[in-house]
C-alpha cells in the first residue's frame, strides 16, 4: 500500500456547473482525509470518481500504483471491490442477511470459500465490539451498529482506501464521535487511506488532514481554523 492515493487534475462538469474543477490531492497510507463542504458541494461526486463508479470528465486517479480510469469497465469493478472499501451514509446492509454474512458479501463476490469468509467476518465484528450481533439482522440493529458493520463490511477485504460518505448524518452526537474515532484508528493502525465527506465538524477534527470543498477545489483548511474544529469535537 506504499503507493497511496494520487489525484491529478480531476474535473466533473455537468450542463449546469462544474461541480470538480481540477482537484489534486496526495494521500500517504495510514492517513484520515476529511473532506467538508455543505449538501451539493460535490462531495459524493469527487468519492464516486475516486473509486471508479463515476467518470470524471478529465484527470487522473492512482490508487496503489494503478490508474483506474485507465482500466476497462470490469477490471475497474474487480479493483474497486478488492482494493477499495466503501462505507455509506445509511449503512446499506442487506436486510436479508445477518451481520456476519453482509461482512461475508464481498470476499464472496471474491471467490472465498465460505468458512474462511466467516472466520474473517466474524474476526471484524469481534475487533469492532460486535461479536454478539454476528446473527443480527438490520432491523435488530442500532444506527451506530449498522455504521460498524458497514465499515466492517468495508475492511473485509483488506483495502488500500476506504471511502465513507457521510457515515455520521444519521447518528447522535456521541456515537458519531465512536464511529469517526473509528474510521481513524483504521487508519493508523491498518496502514489504510480513510477519506471521509462530511459536513460535520465533529469527525473533521478527528481527521489528520482536513479539506474544505469550495468552487469545485480542495482548499487546506488553515491551522487555526483546524483548531477550533477539534474543539469542536
């Protein structure tokens, strides 16, 4: 994972605006991103052009030495779910399925038998504090519950980058402190890139790097101003 995340000159235009307007960016492995900026600021676009869902109309994206705009549709696919973790604002789990099996989901897709799938899933629930809801189903579930297993789900395969677009709207005050507290110890201690959208001060003053989006750019955000987001936090 030495290679990290490398964007250069990434641009998304719409009829209506340019929504990314030559964004770079470098990433080391093992650190948290926050990336803020208000509902329509083109947070979510900029993450679904990071992970290859959304082409952008120029620029370039390398994530662990390779260019994955530079791949046909199906490999692009079959990087995304093995290099690249995606955790969502609402969980996104499969009611149908229980903890452990949504974990499952993506090492299947990869071809894992089924046992050594489980042992991996149930491993991931049981470092995030959820080896008793292995069984639970969704509906049985707490917001912060289902946010853990989404970002255990999102672990499973070992990414290089994990991308969470706003994991805490949905969560209280307190448990959005746990789970973006969370998503950066990840970072830490896993070696991983977290790159985290989000308009919520609290998780930005968890992050190592904060980012404003503005005007379709990244803009640091000021070390004093950087301060009193942590304060916030």
């Amino acid at each position: 994972m030495s290679a990290g995340l490398v964007v250069e000159r990434l641009t998304f235009v719409t009829p209506e605006r340019r929504l990314l307007d030559g964004v770079d960016l470098v990433v080391s492995p093992g650190t948290a991103v926050a990336i803020m900026g208000p509902s329509g600021s083109g947070k979510t676009t900029f993450l679904q052009c990071l992970c290859g869902i959304r082409r952008p109309t120029s620029g370039r994206v390398v994530i662990d030495g390779t260019e994955i705009w530079r791949l046909r549709e199906d490999r692009r696919a079959a990087f995304r779910l093995a290099r690249v973790g995606l955790v969502f604002q609402f969980g996104e789990l499969l009611p149908e399925l229980s903890a452990v099996e949504n974990v499952m989901l993506p090492l299947r897709f990869l071809g894992w038998e089924r046992s050594r799938a489980e042992q991996r899933a149930h491993q991931l629930l049981e470092e995030l504090g959820l080896a008793h809801r292995a069984t639970a189903h969704p509906e049985q579930l707490s917001g912060g519950e289902i946010q853990r297993v989404g970002i255990a789900r999102a672990l499973a395969t070992a990414p290089a980058l994990v991308l969470a677009d706003e994991p805490t709207g949905m969560l209280d005050e307190m448990t959005a402190r746990v789970v973006a507290q969370l998503l950066v110890s990840i970072a830490h201690q896993q070696g991983t890139i977290v790159i985290i959208a989000t308009h919520d001060p609290i998780v930005a003053g968890t992050c190592d790097v904060t980012y404003r989006l503005r005007d379709g750019r990244l803009w640091p955000i000021a070390p004093e101003e950087r301060q009193e987001i942590s304060q916030c936090s």
